[in-house]
C-alpha cells in the first residue's frame, strides 16, 4: 500500500491537499484492480486456449526451438524466445 507521504513524492505537486493526494492514490488502487483483474482473465483464456489446440504435427515439431523439444514443452507457449 501507497502511504499519503509516498504518494505525494510521486506526484511531486506541492499544490495538492492531502485530501486530493488521497483521492488520487484510491485512483491508482482503483486501476490496479482493473488492470489486474483483466491480466488475470487474459491468463485464464491463455490456458484454455492452449488446452484446445490440436497436437503438433512432425512439421512443427521439427521447427521446434531446442529448448521445446528436450522438456517436450509446446513452442505455443514461447515469444520471441522467451517462456510465457
């Protein structure tokens, strides 16, 4: 959680009441909640999507990349080299 005196560093304006600072910090919480909540949906349709694929045929395994093919892991899950 955000303390009132961290907040303020981060907005950097003295101007604002601690009353506003608060306001905007519910905000931020606010969007934390909705952009988490929205990653998380996005995660779930990620593992039911995979779920739904069909297997690999010889084509794509052959294009696999090594690191997919000694832990048998689908290259479906991979970007750019990287796990997601």
């Amino acid at each position: 959680m955000l303390s009132l005196e961290r907040t303020k560093e981060l907005l950097n304006d003295p101007t604002l009441s601690d009353k506003e600072i608060q306001e905007i910090r519910d905000g931020f919480y606010l969007l934390a909640e909705i952009i988490f909540g929205k990653w998380q949906e996005e995660k779930r349709t990620d593992k039911l999507n995979d779920l739904k694929r069909p297997p690999l045929n010889e084509t794509e395994s052959a294009n696999m990349p090594p690191e997919c093919r000694k832990k048998k892991r689908n290259p479906r899950l991979y970007f750019n080299g990287q796990e997601r």
